[in-house]
C-alpha cells in the first residue's frame, strides 16, 4: 500500500499535506528531516544494503580514486598560433568546424574499432597494444556517440533507482531485477514509481551484461613538429560514461570518472613519429555512478568530442577574469580583472624570472574587433585554486606555475545581458623576443550580480527567471548532442520567451556555454552529483554526503566545474547538484565555491531554505500559497527561485498563470525554471510512424516507464501545447484597455531594453473575421515600465466602430513582431500578443427556441444539446 493511503487509514490527511508542502523546511521543521535521515541511515546498513563479497578492489570502485594523471580542470583552451587566428575563430562562432581547423589542434572524432564485452575483467589481453588483426574482427563505431544508440547493450531509463543494487561503492549486478506485477505476468505498469523493484540474487541471467566494458582503439599521425622543442602535447575527452583507462602505444598514460567533465592528459612522452595508437577501455558502472543518478537515461561510452592540442614548453596553463559594474557614479564603469596560470616545463637553466624578454599581454576588442584595451601582466603572489580531481596526479613535468596578473577599467561599457547579449573579446599573449609562442581567448561579457534584501540583481537591476530545465537529449544519438541541436534548442527557449537555463542536473557540452553567451540566456551551472536512489520518504538523503570518504569524490565535481566554465558571462548562478541531501561534503562544497568565486551566488535545493549552503531559497514545486510566504517572511533575506515547477508531463502545467501572477508582483520570488524543455524519448523501430521508446521498451530492469516524457517539446523539438501558454505568460509585453476611461496601457516587462525594435500592430476581429486594422507608433518606453495613451487616439477608426457594435462578439487584438531579424529568429517573428473582449452596446437577446440548450448529466458523461447539435464529454479524460 502507498505510504501516504497507508498514513489516511488512520484520518491523518492534513499531515499529508503538511509533508507534501515544501514550507515544512521553512517552518523550522528541518529536524524532522534529520530524524528520518538518521533512521534511513540505520536500517540502509543494517537491512536495506544488498552486500556482495569482494575479493579485490578496482579503481573503479574505489570512491576515493577519482582519477589518475589527470591534469588540472582549467577554462577550454586552443592554443592559438596567434591574435589573428583566435579573433577569426570567435568571429565563426567557436564552432565545431573552426576548432577543426586551428593550427595546433586536432580532432580525433570519427570511427573507432570497437568491441563490447561483459565485464572490465573480460577485456581482451593487451588490446591497448597495436595490433592489426585487431582492425580486422572488430567492428567500427562513431565517436561521439552512445554505444547503447549505436546498437550495442540496451539504455536504461529509471527516474531514481539505480539500476544495480545499493552497496556503495561496488557495483554487482549478478541476479535478476523483479518487482510485484511479475508474478501477475505484467512486465510494465504505467509508472515505475506505482512498483517496487526488487533484487533477486538466487536467478542468474546468463543474457545480462555484469558491467558492459567497451575496448575502444584508433591510430592517428601528430605533426612531426609537435614532438620538437620540448613541446607538450595534451589530448581532451569532453565527456566519457562512465570511467576509463586510456593508454598510448600500449603505454599507460591515466585514468577517469565523472561522465559530465572533460579529461585531459599530458601524452607528451608516450607520442612518436609517425601512427600511434590510442585504446581506452570504458565501463559502464563505476563507483561514480553513485553520484549520478538524475532521471535520465543510462547510456554509455565516448559520447563528446575528443581532440588533441599542442603547446610549447612554456604556455598559458589557464585564465580567469572577473567584471565589476561600478554603480552610483557620474559615468557607467566596469573594473575587469585578470589573472593567468604559465606552466614552465622547460629544462633547467631557463625559468621566467632569468628572461626579461617574455611578456604575456592581455588585449580586449569590442564586437566590430576595434582595440579597446590592452596591458602587460605582472607577477603576482596569487595561489592556485585547489583542483580536488587530482589526488593521484603526476606531475606531468611542469617544473614552476607562474601567475600574472592585472587590473584595467573601463569608461561606458556595454553590459552583457540574457536581452542585450554584448561580447567583447579577451586575447591572451605570450610572447618571446617579440614572437608569440602561445595565446589564448574568450569572448568576455561584463556584468555584476548581487543577492541581498530578498532580490536577485543583474547590474543592480532585479529580473524575473523565465526559466525551464534542460537536459542533454537527442532521440537518435542519446547524451551525444550535435551543435546543430544545441543551437535548436536555444533558439527556441528565446523564441518561446525563455531567458534561463538550468543545465539539469550536470554540466552540459562546453560550447553550449559558449552559445548561451552568444544568444543570450541565463544559465544555472550544476554540479554532476545527484543521489536520489538514497531516499525516504520520497526524500533525498545525504547518505553519501555525511561519508568522509566520499569528499574528494563530491568536491572534484564542484570545484571541476567551477574551473572549467568560470569565465562565461551566462553561468550566473553555480548549483551544488541535485536531490542528494544536505551533508557535511555539501557544506565543503559551498566553502570552496565561495572561496574560489565570490562573483556568483550558490543555489542549492536539497536541505531546503534553512541551510547555509544556498543563497537562493530554491523550492522543487512549491504550493504558490508557500512562495507568497516565503517572499513576504521577515525572517527570509533571500530571494526565492524555485529550481523546479509546472511539471510538463502528459495534459499538465495547469496553474502556471497563477505562479506568474507571484511572480510579476514586486516581491522577491524571482520566477523559476519549468521541469523540462524536452521528452527524453528515444528513436523508436517497432512502431510505424513517429513514435519514441521510454522505459521498459528495451526490456531494461528497472525502470520508470514513461515517467521521461515530460517536456515542453516532443523528442524532435516540436512543441507541445503547454507551451505556448509558457510564452504567453513570460511575453515581454503587455496589453490592458480601460473601456471606462478610454486608456490603452502598455507594459515593458523588460529588465534592460526598449520597445524600439519592435513593431506593434492591432486588428479588430469578430466571428466573420477580421474587420479592421492597423499600426501603433509608440512614444519610448523604457525598461520595466509601462504607457499610457488614449486608445481613441491611437486607434481611430475603433471608437467610431464600437458604437456601432450590436449583436457580434468582437476583440482586439495587439501583435508585437521583430522589426529585423535577430540571431534567434527571423523578421516578423512574434515576441507578444493580446486579445481583449470590446464590449457590447446590447446585450445578446436570444430566441429561446433558437438558443435553448438543456444539460443532461449521467454517472461520467455530461451530454450537451444545443439545437441540431449533441456533443458527450468524460468526466475522465475532458474530451
């Protein structure tokens, strides 16, 4: 029996509703959730965890091996030859096809030999060594890709149970997943969470994989110059699931885990001239699939980009900048300041301090590449941020780290927003006797954020989050997202009125980052830890969180993150994770993030409003009656955005017109991000037609069913209908008449623009079509503001032609398209619209004969007879 049935047996509804309601944190009640976490904690040792014998322990399940030889995460680099190729490549874009063709980096996607085999300990001997038979009986796979979408293995959908049994952190899956209806012969119900799954150690399927392992190998040829002058030469997987090894012409060169962050290794003393072969060894399971568990689908593999890049001995290693907006003062100035990492890896006898001829030059261009700025940095005594992935880290023969430093301001900038989208461009050089022998750059975005009196400030502006949550999802390819389909997706959020993203619930390719800065969209950057299958009560216990031995696991992900995307202007916000308690590894977390990054506020749900490890109260579908509280409490001094709201699954988003009623009055709940912008179907070949599998179609145990199919858009991007109400709600413009005073109000719920690009038109419609219509020339209206101008005026042949009104229902409508095209869309496309009822002169009197209608209601069918006409409606479904 369902646990809230169970707890009504006994008449106790009003606690339901009490638990159900996220004010329960709120109200001081946090003990209640430390009780359960200390009585789940027990029973999971005593009764709950499913224990398996272990006769040797692996890195890959082994919580405090997170990596081996592993570089340090840093901002993407791509080693320029100079100034002129990296304004040439921001100018493309950073797409995919420009970074093909820098200088010193190549890609190494592509076709792989591939073989799939059941565990890590059944992999071929010495397949990492080059071997032509090898070539011969293999097959070939593209990379990137999910090998489960490729053919191999089955996905795995399950909201939160993990799809092995609870012993962390090994992974045995020897036994049979089963769950009540098997016994009735019903294989699937309609949700997983209406079941229980359980584990069945005493059957063996022979037919189940343990721990797919896929043995990858390529062989590429490196320019022969790249293993001259003491040269270093790194190669880059953006994104592996979920743990590898990877070795070098049969040379072991590291090991990884943590399928949302790229890996990098120094290659440098295992390349040769000529072929080299590359071999990585991939396992589906890791201890780290622990902290992976996001409602989403298990697949597998190398399913991002890899490519390699070049350096010389001394070169820019990482680089950071900071922008503040100086506010309260005659004239608009920011303060930028940047900061660079040199690793030297020469050989004795030439360090930096004994050469007066090596300069590192910072240079910023505005968006038409016209100089701006430029200074030389100077050595400062900053430290290097601790990198917590790096336990087991070799050296990679960097001799001295080096850090520079400066500070420049700037008169009259332009402030990037998610509405004006201004990018500058940072270039940094190094040069030798005048010669650049490394740079460097990224598009820069001058803002400032600050938190405080219960709101949420872009350059000192509060705004409104019309956000929706995002995960990476492609029906045919999985978790490997192609740029074309990054670039659909942000063009729809800003064409349905989206300016936020929540990156749910990990950190997402890196040029998606790179595309939020150009399009413009908010973005809440999350750390790749979620624990859900850890829970009580429907809770999310720390279980893992509160384990010492888990800490380097949970601070390698936080503090990766961070390195890797500080230097976006779109990430305004970092998260923790998602759904994995509150424990004391969640508190390091949010010291570090805050020691390391004081630029951006931390938002994290999972130990509710009471914790300090969040400086957003970020409720997960909050009552509205609860975010009108926890706006108004005196005892709350922090803004409200809920991380999740308005579940898109199935004919929902019901009420979404009531929590933008919250949201628009001037109060701190700050809008939120709807769950979730796209059905995580996958391509589907038993059905004709288009169609899209979901949990349980590939025989997959466990799972939940259909429960990831609940997005704004179908799996191929086109909309459902919720979501153009989403749009509605979230327009920037807004449309009342006053019939009584003759008054036509016009509402810029813009935070920094003008109404000035766009066109404005209205039409006046009836039942036979449209009547009349025309254009308005609006006087300026600023940001946040609104108009008031006499509709009568404005409209003139309106006022004439309502007198006239007698017995047609008629409206006007307002349309505001783009004067010109942007980015995100074309010319014409409509931004707002409004319809509003003209009132009537006489009221319609109708023949009763005529218009009679007589209503009928029986057990669940109400039949409705209107003349000729007889329609039947279910009570059930609404139709």
């Amino acid at each position: 029996m369902p646990f809230y049935a169970a707890i009504n047996v006994f008449g106790i509804s009003y606690f339901v509703r009490f638990y159900k309601n996220w004010a329960w944190r709120l109200h001081g009640c946090n003990k209640i959730i430390y009780f359960f976490e200390r009585i789940y904690d027990i029973f999971f040792n005593v009764y709950w965890r499913q224990s398996a014998s272990v006769s040797e322990t692996y890195d890959w399940e082994n919580q405090t091996i997170v990596a081996r030889n592993r570089g340090n995460s840093h901002t993407p680099l791509y080693a320029f030859s100079g100034p002129s190729e990296a304004q040439t490549f921001w100018k493309l874009r950073g797409c995919y096809s420009a970074r093909r063709n820098l200088s010193n980096s190549i890609s190494m996607n592509g076709s792989w030999s591939f073989r799939l085999v059941n565990s890590p300990l059944q992999i071929p001997s010495k397949f990492y060594e080059r071997d032509n038979n090898i070539l011969k009986v293999w097959d070939n796979i593209n990379i990137p890709s999910n090998w489960e979408c490729q053919g191999y293995d089955i996905p795995i959908y399950t909201n939160f149970t993990y799809p092995f049994p609870l012993d962390p952190p090994f992974i045995h899956r020897e036994g049979t997943w089963s769950t009540p209806n098997s016994s009735l012969g019903l294989e699937k119900s309609s949700t997983s969470l209406l079941k229980e799954w359980n584990w069945d150690t005493t059957k063996i399927d022979e037919r189940k994989r343990q721990n797919p392992t896929g043995c990858f190998q390529s062989i590429f040829e490196v320019p022969e110059k790249w293993n001259m002058n003491g040269n270093r030469t790194f190669i880059v997987f953006e994104g592996v699931d979920s743990a590898f090894y990877i070795w070098v012409n049969g040379n072991f060169i590291g090991y990884s885990q943590d399928s949302r962050l790229p890996a990098e290794f120094d290659i440098t003393d295992s390349l040769k001239s000529g072929k080299n072969v590359f071999a990585l060894q991939v396992m589906r399971w890791c201890d780290g699939s622990y902290l992976e568990d996001q409602d989403q689908w298990w697949l597998s593999g190398i399913y991002r980009d890899v490519f390699l890049y070049n350096k010389p001995p001394l070169h820019i290693a990482d680089f950071a900048y900071t922008t503040t907006v100086l506010h309260n003062i005659p004239q608009n100035k920011a303060e930028i300041e940047i900061l660079v990492q040199l690793n030297d890896c020469r050989t004795p006898g030439s360090i930096i301090e004994q050469s007066s001829l090596i300069v590192c030059d910072a240079t910023i261009y505005d968006d038409k590449n016209v100089l701006v700025f430029s200074a030389g940095l100077e050595v400062c005594d900053l430290e290097e941020a601790v990198d917590y992935g790096c336990n087991l880290h070799d050296s990679m023969s960097i001799r001295k780290k080096h850090m520079l430093h400066c500070k420049l301001m700037l008169d009259n900038p332009s402030l990037w927003s998610a509405e004006t989208p201004y990018l500058y461009l940072l270039v940094i050089s190094l040069r030798c006797e005048g010669e650049t022998i490394d740079c460097e750059a990224c598009r820069l975005g001058i803002r400032t954020i600050e938190v405080g009196d219960k709101l949420f400030r872009l350059n000192h502006v509060p705004i409104i989050f019309q956000g929706v949550n995002r995960h990476e999802h492609c029906p045919a390819r999985g978790k490997a997202v192609s740029e074309a389909m990054m670039l659909k997706d942000i063009k729809l959020m800003k064409q349905y009125n989206f300016n936020a993203v929540r990156a749910a619930h990990y950190p997402n390719h890196p040029h998606f980052y790179d595309l939020c800065d150009e399009y413009g969209l908010y973005v809440v950057d999350e750390s790749n830890i979620e624990t859900h299958g850890f829970q009580i009560l429907m809770h999310s216990t720390p279980y893992l969180s509160n384990d010492k031995s888990w800490y380097n696991a949970f601070l390698s992900r936080t503090s990766r993150m961070v390195q890797r995307d500080k230097n976006h202007p779109s990430v305004i916000i970092w998260s923790l994770g998602n759904e994995s308690g509150c424990g004391r590894n969640h508190e390091k977390m949010s010291h570090w993030v805050r020691s390391n990054d004081s630029t951006r506020p931390l938002m994290y749900e999972g130990g509710g409003a009471r914790t300090s490890c969040t400086d957003i109260i970020c409720p997960m579908y909050a009552r509205l009656e609860t975010c009108l509280y926890m706006g108004s409490s005196e005892c709350n001094v922090r803004p409200v955005i809920l991380c999740e709201y308005s579940h898109a699954m199935g004919n929902s988003n019901g009420g979404l017109h009531e929590y933008w009623k919250c949201f628009r009055q001037t109060n701190s709940v700050q809008g939120g991000f709807i769950w979730d912008l796209i059905d995580q179907g996958l391509d589907s070949e038993q059905r004709s037609g288009r169609s899209w599998n979901y949990g349980g179609d590939y025989g997959d145990c466990p799972n939940d069913a259909q429960f990831c199919i609940n997005g704004l858009l179908f799996p191929d991007r086109s909309p459902h209908p919720s979501i153009h109400e989403a749009k509605y709600l979230q327009q920037p413009v807004g449309f009342s008449l006053d019939f009584a005073s003759g008054n036509l109000k016009i509402r810029n719920n813009f935070s920094f623009m003008g109404l000035d690009h766009l066109n404005i038109s209205w039409k006046v419609k009836s039942d036979r079509g449209e009547i009349i219509s025309g254009t308005l020339n609006l006087p300026t209206v600023l940001a946040n503001s609104e108009c008031v101008i006499s509709w009568r005026q404005k409209l003139p042949y309106l006022g004439s032609f309502v007198e006239k009104l007698q017995f047609k229902e008629c409206w006007i409508e307002f349309l505001a398209v783009l004067k010109e095209s942007s980015s995100w869309a074309p010319k014409g496309h409509m931004v707002a619209q409004e319809q509003i009822l003209l009132p009537f002169r006489k009221k319609l009197e109708a023949k009763k004969e005529v218009m009679s209608r007589k209503f009928f209601r029986y057990a669940c069918r109400i039949f409705q007879i209107r003349g000729e006409v007889r329609m039947h409606f279910s009570d059930s479904y609404g139709w």
